[in-house]
C-alpha cells in the first residue's frame, strides 16, 4: 500500500465523531436492556420498601373499604 492508498481509508473527523456517538448510544442501548431483563425477572426487588398506606392520614391498615362509602 502507498501513502495515497491509506489516506483513501482513513475516516474523516465527521465520520470518527459519527462512530462514536453511536458506539455510546450502542452501549446504552445495552444497559437499558440490562435493566429492563432485570426488572422482569425480579420485579418486587425494583419497588421501595414501604407500604402502600404508609402515606394516607386519619385511615388505619386495613380501613380503605369505609373510606370508599
């Protein structure tokens, strides 16, 4: 190969800008579906620790069904 062979693969700075935005997207593409995989098969593991009724004042634990009448 001659010199005017290697300028005639090299990338442009346009190009090198190109592949590496989109070998970044490729690698968060890759933890996005890391995590969606994780969360479908562990669900619970995902959700905060609290009760649901931790949160609502003036109701006891168990009480939910007289507040809707």
């Amino acid at each position: 190969m001659s010199g005017s062979d290697m300028t005639a693969y090299s990338l442009t700075l346009e190009q090198k800008t190109a592949f590496a935005f989109v070998g970044m997207l490729l690698v968060f593409l890759g933890l996005l579906i890391v995590r969606c995989f994780r969360i479908l098969l562990d669900p619970y593991s995902s959700m905060p620790s609290s009760n649901w009724a931790d949160g609502i004042e003036g109701l006891e634990k168990g009480t939910f069904e007289y507040a809707l009448t």
